[in-house]
C-alpha cells in the first residue's frame, strides 16, 4: 500500500485497465536513474530503438536523474499522438542518443506464454494483476496445454503488483 494523489490514483486505474497513452516501455529506478526495463514488443519504445538497460537522462531537454521514478513517468506519457524527446544512454555506451518517440493507445497484454523450444514446458508471464488478467491467463492457461505443454514456468519479473481481486484469481488457478 502507498498513499497516491488524486492524478497518481487515475494514472494508476487507467494503467490496470490496459488504457495507457505513452510509448509502451516498462521502466525501473536503479541507483537514483530512471532505467528501461523492457519495451513492450511492438510499442513505440521498440520501434523508436529503445531497449533494456537504457538509462533516461532528459525528457524533452528536462533532466530527470533523481527525479522520483512516477514524475519522470508523467513526463513521458501523454496523449497520442504527440511526440516525446528523449535522451538516453544505452546499456554499454556511454554517449548520449536523442530519440523522439511518437505516443500511441498502448493495449498490451498482462499475460503472455510461449512454448520453450524441444520442451513440454510453457513459459507464463504475468507483468502485472490488472483488470483481466485471471482471464487472459485462463486463455494461455488452455493454450499451452492445447499446444502440448505439461509445465510450466510462471514468471513474475518485474511485476508492480495491481488489484487484489485479480492476485486471488491468479492465484486460485495453481492452489
């Protein structure tokens, strides 16, 4: 639990609901610097060049080190439609790299599963409880069995956590 002010709350909601307008990048603080976690496949982040390890130093010219992680992510998202300037380090570099970024809807799925290669093992990944998760896992649930999985790997990196509800629902498929 955090206290949340009214504009954190809606951000928040809409996030959980799968209604965001940004770039579609998963991003993290490491050592007082926000850092791209993982671009969501296929989003804007992706397509701009984006990638994991990236270190955020401006968004559009505004330095952002030390800034709280959900202010530099309020500089970030915005409507779509609307371009984002930002200045980034990549993982391994040490020079700095400008990338405008157009925002999109991003309606990114909290479940995905793939079969691991020569295996019966599927691998689930929740990335966080929003609002349907319990179903979208249900579907990939039968998927992975449909597709001749005995196992499986559930995979909860860098998840946020989100609606209680929707935890017990998870939950409630493997107890």
């Amino acid at each position: 639990s955090r206290f949340l002010t009214p504009e954190e709350l809606h951000r928040e909601q809409e996030a959980l609901a799968g209604r965001l307008e940004g770039i579609g990048a998963q991003v993290a603080s490491r050592d007082g610097h926000p850092v791209v976690v993982a671009p969501i496949p296929g989003a804007p982040a992706q397509r701009a060049g984006l990638r994991p390890g990236d270190i955020v130093v401006r968004v559009d010219d505004r330095e952002v080190t030390g800034l709280p992680l959900e202010q530099v992510i309020s500089m970030v998202r915005g409507p779509a439609g609307t371009p984002v300037k930002l200045t980034i380090i990549h993982r391994g570099e040490t020079g700095l790299t400008e990338i405008i970024v157009v925002r999109e809807r991003i309606a990114a799925p909290d479940v995905a599963w793939a079969a691991l290669p020569g295996t019966t093992l599927a691998h689930i990944s929740i990335t966080q409880f929003g609002e349907q998760v319990t179903n979208e896992l249900i579907e990939a649930l039968s998927a992975a069995r449909g597709g001749g999985a005995t196992a499986l790997v559930l995979d909860l990196r860098n998840n946020p956590g989100g609606l209680r509800e929707e935890t017990i629902g998870v939950a409630s498929q493997f107890l």
